[in-house]
C-alpha cells in the first residue's frame, strides 16, 4: 500500500519503535525511494506523536503511523484512519496485528 501511495506523493511514515523490524524493515525496503521518510517515534502509542500531527497538519506528505495492536492506546484518536490490519503470527501472547492508520 505504502509504495502504491508514494508514487504519486511524498510520504512521512512513523513506526512504533527507533530501531527494530518496524522501522528498520521499512528503512531498508524504502532505501532507494526519495518520497518516503520513515522514522520511530517510540513505544506504548497512548496519543498520536507530535512529529505526525505536526507532518499531517502541515499537508506535504501524506503522514501515516505504523504499530503493533498489542501497544497502541490511541486508536480511537479522531486524526486516525485505519488503513491496513495485517495479522501477525500467532505467539505465546496470542494474536497480535500490525496496523497502518493515515494520520490526517
């Protein structure tokens, strides 16, 4: 989704975390790709990080926030858009999903 959507705009993605598979996996996926800037914005999402809020508001890119189910605590934010709902593999917690929301 996020590379069908950064051919026609620039992109700010942010992923739960500062280094690891969330944002280091989109890193390096994106590497060669100019439009789009991933960077983490920590852990336990309680509310939308001011960095997004600030990219969304100033309109040039398209914002989007990526976290594990299992730690967003903001998901009822009004500035939030569910985009994609990707399961994971089931693990000794259960299930958990990957979820990607446009932050507008």
């Amino acid at each position: 989704y996020l590379r069908e959507v950064s051919q026609e705009n620039h992109l700010n993605v942010g992923t739960e975390g500062s280094f690891g598979t969330l944002p280091d996996g989109l890193m390096i996926y994106f590497d060669k790709d100019p439009k789009v800037t991933v960077f983490g914005i920590g852990l336990s999402l309680l509310e939308v990080p001011e960095p997004l809020k600030e990219s969304a508001a100033a309109g040039e890119a398209e914002t989007f926030l990526m976290v594990n189910e299992s730690r967003m605590g903001a998901q009822d934010d009004p500035s939030l858009e569910l985009v994609l709902k990707i399961p994971k593999a089931k693990g000794k917690k259960g299930q958990d999903n990957l979820l990607l929301y446009q932050v507008r």
